[in-house]
C-alpha cells in the first residue's frame, strides 16, 4: 500500500517539484469582492491586476468537500493519504481537511503545517521523501511534526495595503504602521511554534530589512535546506539566495528560489521578501563534527 502526498495551493511548491514527487494540491480560494474563484495559474493574472489597482482580494480554506474530493480517489485505488495543511493559525484549512479524514479511518492522516507558502510546501516534499523509503504514516507525521521545529521563516512587505485589505494581521497592523512612518522603518515577520505571523523586528529601509532577516537565518546555522520567496523581486531574490547559500554552506543549485503564490499575494502584496532555512538535526551535525 502507497502513500500519497496532498497538500493545498498555498504551498508555494514549484511545479518541477510537485510534478517529481507526485504531490496533489487542493485549490485554496481567492476573493475578488464577491466573486469567488479557485486559486490557479490562470486565475493569477486577475489577481495581479486587482492589486495592481488596488482593489480588494482576499482568501479562503478549501471547504470540507473539497478534501472528500481529493482523498476518496486515492483511498479507493488503495492508497493511504497524509495531508499537509496550511498553518490552522490563520487558516479553517486544517479543520476542514481534519473533518474529510474523518470519513477515512486509519487510511488519512492530518498535519497541520504551522507556517506559510513553501515554509509548509518542504514538509509535503519531506513526506513524499519518506513515503518513497517506505515510511508508514504515523513515522511521517511524527516526522514532520519534529521538522516544524527546525523551520525558520522571515519575512517582510514592502507595503501595509494589501495586508490591511486582507486584515488577517489586525494585531499587528497598528505596530507596523507606527514603524513605517518612522524613518522608513520595515517590520522584519516570523512564523512562531504554534504557527502564528509575529513580528521579530524592525529594520531600516528595504536594505535593511534584507540585512536582518539575512542575520536573523544566518544564525539558524548548521542548516539542510535554504528557501527564497519573492513577489516580483527575481534578481533581488536570486542575490539573496547567493548569500544565504555560500554562507550556510548548501550548494546554491539545491537552493529553492521562488515566485510566491496567489494566495500569499493576496495578502502580503507585490514586493513582499520571504526566506527561511532548516536547521540540521542535532545527531547529523554531530556525526559531521566527529
């Protein structure tokens, strides 16, 4: 019996990688005023053009069905599910996913990500990777539940617009606010252990803020993994990764850099600059320092 790897759209997972480890994606969904539409490449470009205008856009979880949609076909070709969610932080993601499962004893498993975009997306990749060396699903689950612990996720807007349409970080929009009409002041995002956005700090301008999240990952040292999000910023995020990569020591060719998704756009906005690392776990650094 196979396990097979679902997550949803908001993971950020590049295609060549979705494709090489047979992932299976629920569309999450975009709100454009009251017109609703499945989260995909060619509803992307209507997205674009509504921020570029500065109208609104907001998201939603996947509802219960359409989870029973993507778990009844695999589970009757004989196949067992694990799901990873987006963060049930900010997201009814994982309670909807959770409920479909329960239609599915002992043949789906659930985890909640407990982060954002591809900070989520590697542990689907990770699952697929134990799936594949015959790990049984409470072995992944557990597994990736230890390597949330290991993820470190920074990141920061170039602009409150979006986010205040959206209004998914209300409690932290005041402190952001304040910040940027002081000196061109960037407030510096982290993902914390329960999966919630929380500020970790302010920086000085967009140069800045590159410099402290750079910091911030450098610090997170030995690491497997380095990941590199932007929205729109392709030389930026390519220069970034540079860094990051030769200063970690993970080959650059291994270094994921992507463009972040619809979902993620939708409410952090164009110019929006996420990275983030894996640390080693503790017995592999140690059997590299013998």
């Amino acid at each position: 019996m196979t396990i097979k790897i679902v997550t949803d759209t908001g993971s950020d997972i590049p295609p060549d990688l979705l494709a090489a480890y047979d992932i299976h994606q629920v569309p999450l969904i975009l709100r454009f005023g009251d017109h609703e539409v499945l989260d995909s490449e060619a509803t992307r470009a209507e997205l674009e053009k509504r921020l570029a205008a500065g109208l609104p856009c907001d998201t939603s979880g996947p509802p219960v069905g359409a989870y029973d949609e993507a778990f009844a076909p695999l589970v009757a070709a004989g196949h067992q599910v694990l799901c990873v969610t987006l963060t049930g932080a900010h997201s009814v993601t994982y309670n909807s996913a959770w409920a479909a499962a329960q239609s599915y004893p002992g043949q789906v498993e659930v985890v909640d990500g407990r982060s954002v975009s591809l900070g989520y997306g590697l542990q689907a990749i990770e699952a697929a990777q134990l799936a594949a060396a015959g790990a049984d699903l409470t072995t992944i689950a557990a597994a990736l539940r230890e390597m949330q612990s290991r993820i470190t996720i920074r990141f920061f807007l170039e602009s409150l617009d979006q986010v205040k349409r959206g209004g998914r970080l209300n409690a932290l929009i005041p402190v952001m606010s304040r910040l940027g009409q002081t000196l061109n002041i960037r407030a510096i995002l982290m993902i914390d252990e329960e999966g919630r956005i929380t500020m970790d700090g302010p920086a000085r301008g967009r140069k800045g803020a590159i410099r402290r999240l750079t910091q911030d990952l450098l610090e997170t040292a030995p690491v497997e993994t380095v990941i590199v999000g932007h929205g729109h910023s392709p030389d930026e995020a390519a220069a970034l990764a540079d860094k990051l990569a030769a200063s970690l020591k993970v080959p650059r060719d291994e270094t994921i850099v992507f463009e972040v998704g619809a979902v993620l756009l939708a409410h952090a906005g164009k110019g929006v600059l996420a990275a983030g690392t894996v640390r080693k776990r503790r017995n592999e650094q140690e059997q590299e320092d013998e």
